[in-house]
C-alpha cells in the first residue's frame, strides 16, 4: 500500500460531526499520502484536509469533485439529479431542504427530513440516479459517480493505483470506495452494508476505529 483514502463523517468525526482527534493523531503518524473523501463540498474538504493536516488531496460531493494540484468537477450527470430532485419536490409531499446548493456542483444533497423508502420508489423512474442515505445527509447522486470514480481519478492523478490505496469508511458511500481499494477498512460504527465487503472490521469505533486500523496496518508492514 503507498497510500490512504479515509471519509469524514462518522469515521474522522463522532456521531454528532465533531471532529475525533484520536483519528487526527494516527493519520498524522502515517509518512504516505493521505486523501481526504467526503460527501461534502470541496471547500469542506478543503478546510478539513488543511486542519487535519493531511495535505490538500480531497475527494468532495461523492466523487464528483476531486483536487490534487488541480479542481475537476464532473458535472455531466448533474441535470438528471435536478430533474429527479424536481420530480420528488413535486410528487412527494415531503418538505425537502438543499444543503449547500450554492456551492454544489455534480450532485444534490438533502437534509434527513423525510422517509428514504419513500422516495427512492419515487424515483425508480429515474433509472441513472441513486439515492444515497449517509446517515448524516441524504444524497440524490448519478450512479455513474462515487467515491470509487472519484479514487481511481485521483490515484491517476498522484501516478498511483487504486489498489495502491487503504480506504476507511463507514457507510453507504463508501462502498465503492472500499471495493476498489487495495484494502477495505471498515469502522466499528460502520452500516452493515460496508462491514459486509471491508476486508477490516474495526472494534474501535470512529477515530478509535482509524487508529486501530493504521496500527494493524502499520504492524503489517503495510503502510509506512
Ligand atoms: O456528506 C455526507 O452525507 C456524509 O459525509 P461523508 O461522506 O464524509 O461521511
Ligand atoms: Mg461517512
């Protein structure tokens, strides 16, 4: 392994978003790349990659936006996210709430206010979007962009592999993220869905599932 993919919320932070320093202090200990892969908006990313100190190479919205040196945001799909978002404002009766729409460019991301189910049988009509429920925010995504994509663009553009990479995650999202990945880690609070392909199921639990994950990795020559 020459590097390491690590997600945000719920992995580097607790429950409540706040940031886990025990996460901080092993991902500080590690001498390889480390890439920051979030749902979240780039300038999140951003402001997380530089207070955790792990370089500036982030993975934002899902994959859609990725920077290392230079922005790409894949905003091909984003049309068919606003055209499903519409058709779900108008057909569901539910009130939904855009997260950072100002400064959100390849997906659309929605507060946790209404019944997931619900509306992904709405939308099955709209067979090229998926919806994501991260457990902190609730994703209206192309399946054609995930953190998956996003990895194997950013592995290329660091002149590495995805399977070069260790990649920690907790939840839907972070599937594909995992399954191209050299080795899938999984934290103790991870979704059942992740556990189930991680190569690593942590005891720990948040930053405490990280540490646990780095240490092993560490003993096992692994990673640097
Ligand atoms: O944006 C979200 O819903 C969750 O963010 P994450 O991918 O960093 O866990
Ligand atoms: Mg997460």
């Amino acid at each position: 392994m020459k590097a390491l993919v690590v997600d945000v919320d719920g992995t580097i932070t607790l429950g409540d978003r706040s940031l886990d320093c025990r996460a901080v202090r092993a991902l500080r200990s590690l001498s390889v790349p480390v890439v920051i892969a979030t749902g979240n908006v780039l300038c999140s990313a951003r402001t997380i990659s530089k207070l955790v100190g792990t370089g500036g190479i982030v993975i934002a919205e899902n994959g859609g936006v990725v920077e290392c040196n230079k922005v790409e945001h894949n905003t091909a799909y984003m049309k068919e996210c606003e055209d499903a978002f519409n058709f779900l404002n108008e057909h569901s009766g539910f009130d939904l709430e855009k997260l950072d729409p100002e400064n959100r460019r390849t997906e659309i991301c929605l507060r946790r206010n209404f019944d997931v189910e619900k509306a992904m049988q709405l939308l099955r009509e709209h067979p090229g979007v998926e919806i994501v429920d991260t457990g902190f925010a609730v994703h209206i995504k192309s399946k054609m962009i995930n953190k998956g994509t996003g990895l194997k663009r950013i592995a290329e553009l660091m002149g590495l592999d995805a399977q070069d990479f260790v990649a920690i995650g907790d939840s839907h999202n972070d599937v594909e993220m995992l399954e191209v990945s050299g080795f899938g880690v999984a934290v103790g609070n991870a979704h059942h869905e992740l556990k189930g392909i991680a190569d690593m199921v942590t005891k720990g639990e948040h930053g405490a599932g990280v540490a646990e994950a780095i240490k092993y990795i560490k003993e096992k020559m692994m990673l640097r």
